[in-house]
C-alpha cells in the first residue's frame, strides 16, 4: 500500500514507506514557513543573538479571563 497515495491524506494508514516512496502529492508539499522561521530564531540564538521568537509555541503567557469567562459559559 501507498502511503500517501490515498483518496484523504489526514487519514493515513499506518505502514511503513518501502524503497523510500513518496506520492506525487507528498513530493509536492511545501515547507512549513512557521518551522522555517521557528528553525531561523533558534539558530540566531545558539548564536548569541538576542531573539523574540514569533515562530512555532505555545505562548508563555495566562488566556485572557474575558476569554476564559466566555468559553465557561459557553
């Protein structure tokens, strides 16, 4: 079986890839440009540079309370 050659690609069966075999629809995925960036800050900062990070993450701060007040009344 293909594993990427099927009819709905978010659900892939589970098996392995033979002969290192990729779709025509694999091979044309594009980069992700969020890891691209995420990839870029990192290496500005294992160089010393001082980094705001605006890439991939969680953020490394509290959900709003109006935001929390919505979703439990929800």
């Amino acid at each position: 079986m293909n594993l990427l050659a099927t009819s709905n690609p978010l659900s892939l069966p589970n098996t392995n890839m033979k002969n290192g075999y990729l779709s025509q629809w694999a091979r044309n995925v594009s980069p992700s440009p969020t890891l691209a960036v995420d990839a870029k800050a990192k290496a500005l900062k294992a160089a010393g540079e001082d980094v705001c990070g605006f890439g991939a993450g969680e953020p490394d701060f509290d959900t709003p309370a109006f935001i929390k007040d919505a979703w439990a009344k929800s």
